[in-house]
C-alpha cells in the first residue's frame, strides 16, 4: 500500500508554502499527496443558526470556507505537479486529532509553522508541536528561508543525539539524501564534565574521553544504515558544547534538517525536550520530527 504525504492547510501562506513543500516531497517520493483542513467550524457555526434560526438559506457556512480553502490548496498543489495524484479533506475536529488520525495512513504529515489570527504563533505553534510529540509517522514543519525550503543548499543535516538514535531517524535521513541526490552532515555534540573548569591542555592530535565516545557513538548510529545507501556522501560533525545551538546554527546549510523524538511505550505526551522545541522554533530550513518508539 503506497501511503501518501499529508498536509494541513488552513489558507494562510505559511500553510500554502507546506503545500509546495509537500507536493515537491510527494513527487520525490512518488506517493500521493493528500490535503487536509481541520477546525471547529461545525461546533460554533451550529450554536450560531440555533440562535439566529432566520438565517439565509444561501449565507456562506463555514463548511463552504472550509471547502474554499482546500480547493484552493488543491488547486495550487495540481499546478505545481499536473501528474501528481491529489485528494482532499475537510474534518469538522480540532487540528491536533484530526492530523494525528491522518498520521495512522501517511508516509509523512507536513504543516506551516504559523497560520491564521492574531494569536497564530500560539495556536498553530501547539499544533505542529503536538504532531512533531505525537504522530507516528514523520512529522515536517516547514519553515525558515525560502531558499531552504526549495533544496537549493543539497545538504540534509541530522542530529545524533544522547544514545544511539534509532535506525527509523538514520534510514529517514539517508531515504531523503538519496532521492534528493544530496549530502548528510551527521552531527553530534559532546560536553566535558561541569566539574571540569580549568583542563589542562592536551597533547597535540589527542582528544578527549568524550568526544571519543562522541565519536563512538556517531558510527555506531550511521554505519548500519549507511551500508544500505553507498552512494550517499555523510560527512561527521563532532561539536562540543550544546546539540541544540549546533543544529540551529547548521540548520542555515541545509535544505532539511531531521531529529528523532522518543516515544516510551504507554506514554501519551509529549517527548521533544530541548533540542526538538529550540530547532522546530529557530531552525532556518524545515525540520523533520522521526518517531523513535522505546
């Protein structure tokens, strides 16, 4: 079964630039795209007409809104690609439940970072923050500059982070590499002890203990993987001091940018830390949220 990418739509031009992103990304991969709006149109809109019974029969509903704009993304998703298989929705439900049912039969869920109204930052911030926590397929908010977002950089970067991150992250990465026909600068940061203030100096060409299992660590998440895609060039980035500094300044580079966020078994919220709400709020590329079920 060929899953297709999903994206949330809401009118707004953040939303529409996730729809090119989106429609780009589903003709890389050549699976189906599908657009999806979501809100609570149905719950107001019936508690106004109970109120206002005499309403005209022809007043625009927010059904009809709903319908617009979906159209419209559809509309502009066809032009992008005229071959590429598209379908709609439109879903009388809060967007979080509504994205997260679609994440059952996606490949990917794609959204904007900001949307409609005065508190947008807020409310579509949650929105792409409860996905990137909760969806079981990967999750991309599209963001950053324009030049990012449009694979003008041929670089994807993916963050290694504590542990070993999970094959699901690596294979994610090297699968968009190798359809893109671009690089990974695989990055991993490192930290001396707090205690250590003042090190005295090595010795030239010697390094310490914890760059060493740094290192150690990179290899042991991208060899495996990295067997399977010889054809794509992964260059290793050792950095020392924070993860999240390190990518959001590398984020600048690249076309995509791909973390892991770890699931715990039975746990329901949201499990992003740091690193994840630091990239999905500053990275300058769209960020990509793989789920890593422990």
């Amino acid at each position: 079964m060929v899953l297709p990418i999903v994206v949330g739509v809401d009118g707004s031009e953040p939303s529409l630039h996730a729809v090119d992103w989106a429609v780009d990304e589903a003709v890389r991969h050549g699976v189906p795209l599908r657009v999806v709006h979501a809100s609570l149109w149905e719950r107001y809109e019936g508690a106004a007409l109970a109120d206002t019974p005499d309403v005209a029969s022809d007043a625009v509903t927010g059904h009809d809104l709903a319908e617009s704009v979906v159209a419209g993304a559809a509309w502009r998703a066809g032009l992008r690609a005229p071959t590429l298989e598209i379908s709609t929705g439109v879903v009388p439900e809060d967007p979080v439940s509504a994205l997260l049912r679609e994440a059952l039969r996606a490949s990917a869920v794609v959204t904007g970072v900001r949307g409609r109204g005065p508190i947008r930052e807020l409310l579509l911030g949650s929105v792409s923050l409860s996905l990137a926590a909760r969806a079981p397929c990967p999750v991309v908010v599209v963001r950053g500059r324009t030049q990012n977002s449009q694979a003008a950089t041929g670089r994807i970067v993916l963050g290694v982070g504590t542990g070993v991150t999970a094959p699901a992250t690596v294979r994610y990465a090297f699968r968009e590499a190798a359809v893109r026909a671009c690089e990974i600068e695989a990055v991993r940061a490192w930290r001396r002890p707090a205690h250590r203030t003042a090190p005295h100096p090595l010795p030239d060409g010697a390094t310490h203990a914890e760059e060493v299992a740094a290192a150690a660590l990179l290899d042991e998440a991208l060899d495996g993987v990295a067997q399977e895609y010889p054809g794509v060039t992964v260059h290793r980035a050792l950095v020392e001091g924070s993860a999240r500094h390190a990518l959001v300044t590398r984020s600048s580079a690249g076309d995509l940018l791909i973390i892991g966020a770890r699931r715990p078994r039975g746990h329901l919220g949201p499990q992003l830390g740091l690193v994840g709400h630091t990239v999905l709020h500053h990275s300058d590329c769209p960020v990509a949220v793989v789920s890593q079920q422990e």
